[in-house]
C-alpha cells in the first residue's frame, strides 16, 4: 500500500504596504481609501502621543503599571475592517483598535491608575475590558462568537493576544471550540517576537505561529503587521469567513518597541541593532510616505496634527486625572440590581461581620476617601 | 505598590518608578534649581535595580530644590523635587547654580568629596565635544547611559536618528573620532590626610573616616588614566552582602591540605567508566555533606531576628561561581542525596546557567553551606568571606604536585589546599578543626564518596 499524503498546508505571507512607503496597488484595490489612511495616520500619531505620556505619566507616580503599545499601532486597521456591531475581546497591546471601535482614550488610561472605572464599557459598545492575565480572554471571544451563531446575531468576534499566549492551554481551547462550533471569532496574534523577555525563537519550534490555527480547522493568514493595509484587507476577509461560519487566525508580524511594560526594561535582554532595525519599519514612518507620496501629506499637515495630537491627548489625560473620586460606598454598587439588606447595612455603617463589628470601625466612613489607584500587574 | 502622591502641589515624592521598587539611585539631575520645567520635562535620571529611568516633572512650573547627590540612593516617598509656589513668581534665581550645590547638605560630606563639589561626579564631562544643537537630546535610556559611560556630553551630539534622535552610533563616532574627547572626571586630588612619609600604612584606630588617598611612594595617576565606575547594581549588591557578613558574622579560619593522589586515580577511573568528565569539585562537595553529618553545627544559619541557629536536616550547597556580571552562588539542593557524578552533572549545568544568565531565581536561594573553588588559577589557601546567613565556607585551592609523608617515606603526590572559615558565634574553634580533618580523611580514602551521603 504506498503512503499517501493525508494533509499539506501552506500560510500565506502578506504584505501590501512596504517599508518604504510603496503600495502593490494590485492588492490594495478596494481596500482603503486616501481618506481612510489620512484618518489611520493621523490615528496612529495621536495613540503614539498618548502613549509616550501615559509612560511618563507612570515614571512621575499618576499612573500604575503600563504596558506600551508603541510600535503596533497598524492594528487599528482591524476597526475599520470591522464593523459596529462585532465585538472587540482585547488584551493590552491593541489601544488603537478599540479608541477606533469607539472606546474612550481616557478609560485605559483609569483601568491603569487604578481605577474600575476604566473598565465600565459604555452601553452599546461592544468591547470586553482589557483581559490582563494571558490568554483567558480568547475563549471568552469564542464564547461570544458561538453565542452570535446561536441566536442568529450578525456579529463577528475579533480577538487580540501576543505570541506568548500561544503557548497557553487556553488558546488552543478557544482555537477548537471556535473551530468545531462554526463561531463567527477572528483570532488576531499580534506577533511582536518577544513575550517579556522571551524571545519567539524559545516560544516556539513552529515556523509561523499561524500554522498552530490550521489544527484547529481555522482559515489562517500571516500579514505585514506593521501594514494598515494588509491588516484591513486580511481582517475584512476574515469577517466573510466567520459570517459563513469560518473563523479566521490572523498572525500580525510586528515589533513591541518600548518594554513590556513600565515594570521592564528590555535593554537588559534585547540587541540594540535588532531594535534599530525594527524602528525602520515602524507603521507610522512608511505610512506617511506612502502619504507624501501620493501627496496627501505635507510638513505643514504635519505640524498642525502635532499640536492638535497633544491638545487631545492633554485632554485625555485631563478627563483621566480630573474624574471625581470614587465613593467608599461604591464598593456596594456594582454588584447587585437590589442591594441585599445585609449589604446595605453593611454600607450604611461600614461595618462588616467577619470583622466582629467593632464599633471603631465606624471611623472608617470618615477617614475611607483614601482612594489607593493601584492595580495588579500585567503578568509580570 | 502604592504611589503616593503629594497632597502639596508644590511637592514631588519619588514614586515607584516600576513595580514594587522601593528606591532608586539618582544618576544625573537634568535641571537645575531657578529653571523652569515644562510637564513631562525629564528631571533626573535614576536607575532602579530593574532599570535606568527617566524621571518626568508631574507639573510645569519653577524648581525650588533638587533634593538628593548624584549617586545617592533615594527612597520611594520622599521628596525629590519642590516647585515654587504660585505666589513666588516665576523668575529663575540668577544664582541658580550656586543654590543648587548650596542646598545639599555640604557639611555632611567628608572632606574629599566637599573638595570635589562642583566637578561632576561620575564620567559625564561638560565639555562640549560637537557644537551645541541646544536643548536636550533626543535619546534613549540606553544611548544616553552608552554617552555617560564613554564620558561624551549627549547633548552636544547632533542626532542622525529619527526625528534628530542621538543614536548609539552617533555617541560612539563622538567617543572615537571626535577631537578632544574629553577624559572623564579629573583624578581625586591626594587630600595629604594619607599616611606620613615613613609611617606605617596602618591607619590609627581614632582616624576618623578613612578616606583613601594613594600611598606616597605611587605616583599620582596622570589626568586621564583613573577611571571612575560608578558603584552599582550587582556589584554594589554583592559590596553589601560582603559588608554585611564581616560587619555579623565573627570569622576564623582552619587550613589543611588532603593528599588527593588516591582521589585524583579514583576520578580519572570514574571518568573513564561513565565517559563523563569528573573534577575535583564534586568530591570535595559530597565530602563535606558527610562531614556535616558529624557536625551539623557547620550546616546551618543564624536567624538573626529570632536569636536563632537552624541546623538543617539536609545540605543545600551553595557553589560560590565568579561570572563576568558578578559573584553568585548558585544552589545544589539536597546535595547530600546525591552521588558524586549527579553533583558534577548539577556543577556542569549551573556553570552553564552562570554564563548565560540564566540561573532561576529558585537556585540562588536557599544554600545551608558554600564552597568556593578558588583555586581555578592561582593561589593556595584563603580566608573565604562567609554567605550569611549560613556559618561555614569551604574554599578549595588549586591542586598541585608535592611531597607527601606515607608510612615514613617521601613521596611526590597531589594535595588539594582547604580552608574552611566558620562563624565563630557558632562554631567553636576544635570542631571547625575536627570538622576539616575529617573532610581532609574522606578526601584522602574516596571510595566511599561516590555514594550519596544521605540515603
């Protein structure tokens, strides 16, 4: 009996806008249009301010732990490709995408000092908070997604992780279950080659992270991560798939260009040259050459954005730092439509039963303004 | 975590400037006292054990005082930088400078350093190599500390990077080619408070603060050739790991040599049926793991908040390794459960852990006794510095070639150099005697190693 292949694979690479700013026009068609990419510029530019000073809003105490997001700002492509109605199930490194799907800047900047305000999704807003720990959030995606498919909703999930969260149990969970179930879920691995300190080459012996999709039954796509129009046109794929039951795994090549986060310092474990040479194919530098090029850009456009970009980010910041302190009733809150008599009495005299109810204890209504803005940390 | 803020707008309390730090070391102010700052304008770089840092202003506004030296270590809560009120105007003091070393406490200083005040301290020179772009550079962390080391002004570099960034390329090209690089900080000049011509180099106990000044007889180091390295990081870690132990434990130290000559033959046999490579060291390790067995005074740690001694059932032995980033002793645990070739496998494969790095933080705790294999190159006996809060060390020195006396008669054979240095708050002198002569026995009819000493 001869051996017979029983299955071959192949990931397609893509990449339509390059490093110096040039389009393979043939792939860009009905992709996106110059007012498009002129908006995702201006975008891009104004997440990069804002995250420059969230880090410095870290290094002088008014803010906790922060992980940047410089360098991946290309994935804000993803909102355009999506639409309304789908839902974004993020982690951390993917601000750009949700400022665009309609979350306020301002909330991340609370959800890291501290403050679960930052976590209060407006109604009709169809994002999930920042999913911290890696990996738990993608069979949430899966859960929702599968969750559309029964009630015949039209809505897609999108999903965010790093390379690192390949190789927790969870996403391969999610990848099945996605798989098996028909749910409408585009798994999206923003590959930016390192996980902390560890780089892709000890995260994994396979050749893509992408392929570990096709285990799964997944359609799966590599992209120029860095590419605002390859990751539209992979995303908007993606969405067609998953409406007819195909769930998609997007792997982004990109580069994470600060630390992981304000608690790191990747100089201790990164090459400088490696670093240097992914500068060079930062989204932000081939974007507006391609944008110059088409002459939709000039210096002077440059300049007025700038200033516009640190007027709305000061106000960002502002509406962040300048939000009423939280209540200590609020604690009672958030959990319960009614509130049970025992809570209620135990937020009317801040006195609780495990605590033997000492009568001292009612000092705690008039010194409990102390707001600790502290937060646990990403996954160190 | 918790960063506390200043109810005092006025106020800047250094926060916690990662996660979980407690204090940073101040490595170079960026304003001055008079200037006015901008929000986000960068005010001090300062390294924490995780990372170099810079520190941004919360508030734009007018710099009152600048508290903390260069090189200092400030302390997460304190105030680093004051602002002047509103009501002071903004106008800079035009002895800006002049306040600003004014305002450190001078008097604290020994006199060496009060007479350097004003130079800078470290490798940073003022002078500037490369026209003035003005302003600060665009930088870094990691060009910027690359400058400081190579003692190039950053700021006189006109950037080729992004946006006019100063790139690493950029500091080296201004370190090599430029004219005039400048040396870095002049050489202490000698204070003349060092020993007297003819007098003994031994300080008098009533000296106060002995500040070094070089012996008479050298002479001073032109400008240029003394390098000063800022003390940090693991090297000041392990400074104050060794200050800690001479400054707690009370150490003495017994000396003995073992006629290893039966070992060096029963190594090379064992080496030769396991087809593994096999040292000394592993040896000398399960030799001292039965030692302890008859006295396990040896095998412990103090516990200095209980008043306690611990002595502990099994022998996790700490291998002093000497690594280009710095002194660690990484941890066999359970050594005296194993057999001679396990140990050399786990002295093999930490060795390799030591060089890349990539030592667990789980294997650098936890050691109840060390050994530190001194003899790799030179040297015979030594006077080993304890690894609190254990009590003993082994150091062992470099095998060689010498007579020994065997039933009468002079024979050439190999004898391994010990010195075992114990803390004399627990050990007494006789047992740390009778301790090493037993070491010294097993070392000398080694068959019975190559079993584990605890089963």
């Amino acid at each position: 009996m001869p051996i017979k292949v029983a299955y071959q694979a192949t990931i397609e690479y893509m990449q339509i806008l390059d490093e110096q700013g040039g389009l393979d026009a043939k792939l860009a068609r009905d992709t996106l249009t110059d007012d498009q990419v002129v908006m995702l510029y201006e975008h891009m530019s104004m997440c990069r301010r804002l995250d420059e000073i969230a880090f410095k809003l870290q290094r002088s105490g008014r803010l906790g732990t922060y992980p940047q997001n410089m360098g991946q700002e290309a994935i804000a492509s993803v909102a355009l490709a999506a639409r309304p109605q789908d839902w974004m199930v993020p982690c951390y490194r993917e601000n750009a995408a949700l400022y665009l799907h309609g979350l306020p800047p301002e909330m991340i900047l609370l959800h890291w000092m501290g403050d679960e305000r930052g976590n209060q999704i407006p109604e009709g807003l169809n994002i999930t908070p920042m999913s911290i720990p890696i990996g738990s959030h993608m069979l949430h995606a899966a859960g929702i997604g599968w969750a559309a498919r029964i009630r015949g909703d039209d809505q897609v999930a999108f999903t965010f992780f790093g390379d690192g969260a390949t190789s927790e149990g969870d996403f391969h969970e999610a990848c099945n279950f996605a798989g098996v179930m028909h749910a409408p879920v585009v798994f999206i691995c923003q590959n930016n080659q390192w996980a902390i300190s560890t780089p892709r080459s000890k995260q994994t012996r396979s050749e893509t992270f992408a392929q570990k999709g096709i285990a799964y039954g997944l359609k799966v796509r590599q992209v120029d991560g860095n590419d605002i129009f390859a990751i539209f046109r992979a995303a908007r794929e993606a969405v067609a798939d998953a409406l007819k039951g195909q769930p998609t795994m997007i792997e982004t090549l990109t580069y994470r260009l600060g630390d992981h986060t304000t608690a790191d310092d990747a100089r201790r474990y990164r090459d400088p040259a490696e670093l240097e040479a992914a500068r060079k194919r930062d989204p932000l530098i081939r974007t507006r050459k391609y944008l110059e090029s088409k002459d939709l850009w000039s210096a002077d456009q440059e300049e007025a954005m700038i200033e516009r970009n640190k007027a709305q980010v000061d106000d960002i910041v502002a509406r962040a730092t300048n939000i009423e302190k939280p209540k200590t009733t609020d604690i009672f809150d958030a959990m319960f439509a009614t509130i049970p008599p025992e809570l209620a009495r135990q937020r009317d005299t801040m006195q609780t039963n495990s605590l033997g109810q000492f009568p001292q204890q009612e000092t705690l209504r008039r010194g409990a303004t102390a707001h600790s803005p502290t937060q646990s940390p990403a996954h160190a | 975590m918790g960063h506390a803020t200043s109810s005092d707008p006025n106020i800047f309390i250094l926060p916690d400037l990662g996660e979980g730090v407690h204090e940073a070391e101040l490595i170079a102010w960026k304003v001055a006292v008079g200037d006015t700052v901008e929000e986000h304008q960068t005010l001090a770089e300062m390294e924490t054990d995780k990372a170099l840092v810079e520190v941004p202003s919360p508030r734009a506004g007018v710099i009152a005082s600048l508290n903390g030296r260069e090189g200092e270590i400030c302390k997460v809560g304190d105030v680093l930088v004051t602002y002047e009120g509103a009501s002071n105007g903004a106008a800079p003091s035009p002895n800006a400078r002049d306040e600003r070393s004014e305002s450190r406490d001078s008097s604290a200083l020994p006199e060496a350093e009060r007479e350097d005040a004003g130079t800078v301290v470290g490798s940073v020179s003022n002078d500037p190599i490369m026209p003035s772009q003005g302003g600060k550079a665009l930088a870094t962390p990691a060009v910027r500390r690359l400058a400081r080391d190579l003692g190039v002004n950053i700021d006189s570099i006109a950037g080729t990077g992004l946006a006019g960034r100063v790139t690493e390329k950029d500091v080296r090209a201004a370190s090599n080619g430029a004219p005039g690089a400048p040396a870095s900080a002049p050489p202490p000049s000698p204070s003349g408070r060092g020993p007297g011509r003819g007098a003994t180099a031994t300080l008098a106990p009533s000296q106060p603060a002995p500040t070094y000044s070089p012996p008479p007889s050298l002479p001073a180091p032109a400008a240029g050739q003394t390098q000063r390295i800022p003390f940090r990081g693991t090297r000041r870690t392990i400074a104050a790991r060794l200050r800690q132990s001479i400054d707690t434990a009370v150490h003495f130290t017994v000396m003995d040599e073992a006629d290893v000559s039966a070992l060096d033959a029963l190594r090379k046999q064992t080496a030769a049926a396991s087809g593994e490579s096999v040292s000394f060291l592993p040896f000398v390790i399960s030799a001292i793991c039965r030692a302890v067995k008859h006295f396990p005074a040896l095998n412990a740690t103090v516990d200095e908040a209980a008043q306690e001694i611990l002595r502990h059932p099994s022998v996790h032995m700490g291998i002093a390794t000497d690594t280009e980033h710095g002194l660690n002793v990484p941890v066999i645990p359970d050594a005296d459960a194993l057999g001679v070739l396990e140990i050399g496998r786990h002295v093999a494969q930490l060795a390799q852990m030591a060089r890349d790095r990539s030592i667990p933080r789980e294997r650098l705790m936890g050691s109840t006794i060390t050994i530190s294999n001194v003899g790799s190159y030179a040297g015979r006996f030594a006077t080993p510095v304890i690894n609190i809060p254990e009590v003993a060390i082994l150091a062992v020195g470099r095998v060689r070639e010498g007579v020994v006396v065997r039933n009468g008669g002079l024979h050439v054979g190999k004898l391994m150099p010990l010195s075992l240095a114990c803390d004399h708050r627990v050990v007494d002198g006789a047992e740390a005697a009778r301790c090493l002569a037993l070491i010294v026995e097993l070392l000398q009819s080694p068959e019975q190693l190559l079993a584990p000493a605890r089963r």
